[in-house]
C-alpha cells in the first residue's frame, strides 16, 4: 500500500468513519499494514511480506467491514469472513465453536435457502 493509502485510512478511522475493504486480499493487505505499523515509527514500506490468517478471534485494527464472495467451505478465506463477524472479546458458542462461524455458517444457509449462487462469479456479501 502506498503511503497516501495507510494516511488515508488512518484519517478515515480517526473521523471515526468505516474502513470497508472490497475482498479478502484487500483484508489481509490492509491488516497486515496494521500489524507492521503498530510496533514502529518507522515510514510506511512500499511493500511487505505477510504471513498473516485472520481467523474468529483475532482482532481487526483497520478493517471495519467487507464486501466479498461466498466461500469454499473449509478454507482460509471463510476464517477471514469468521474473524470479521466476531469480536475478539466474544465467548464461543456452547458447543465451543467460535460464534463468527456460528454467525457464518446462519448467513450461509440463508443464502442457500434464497438461492444465491457461489464462489468466483456468484453472488456477494457484505459483512458490516
């Protein structure tokens, strides 16, 4: 991300505005950032390499919403969509599963049950 990029999201989250990535890469790169950024006062790379899973649980620092596509089941980027739809503060379900993927798993059988189509040129969702 450029510098222009982080200072712009930066001033978005201090006018107490949403920062809403459009799709998980987007995510992973804005969060990453986040990551990177809260440990220095260093400027802000042009580039980094990120090893970063996002998953229930886990805190988002920049990432306040996203707009993506439905998931395979048991992937990555279902986890992401999960972390998204949980504080990190949340107790699991009773059964111990991590209430995002309670949440998910709701939102996914509501789009079954209407229809939507999924994967790479299906329909969306937008988690706020």
């Amino acid at each position: 991300m450029s510098p222009a990029a982080v200072g712009e999201i930066r001033q978005t989250r201090a006018a107490g505005h949403r920062v809403v990535a459009v799709g998980t890469t987007s995510v992973r790169t804005i969060e990453s950032y986040a990551a990177a950024l809260a440990t220095t006062d260093q400027p802000v790379p042009d580039h980094l390499s990120t090893r970063l899973l996002l998953t229930p649980g886990r805190s988002l620092h920049w990432s306040d919403a996203l707009l993506t596509n439905f998931h395979l089941p048991r992937s990555t980027l279902m986890a992401l969509v999960g972390a998204m739809l949980q504080s990190p503060d949340e107790a699991p379900a009773p059964d111990g599963t991590p209430i995002g993927i309670v949440r998910l798993k709701a939102a996914y059988r509501e789009a079954i049950g209407r229809g939507y189509r999924f994967y790479s040129f299906g329909d969306a969702m937008l988690v706020l």
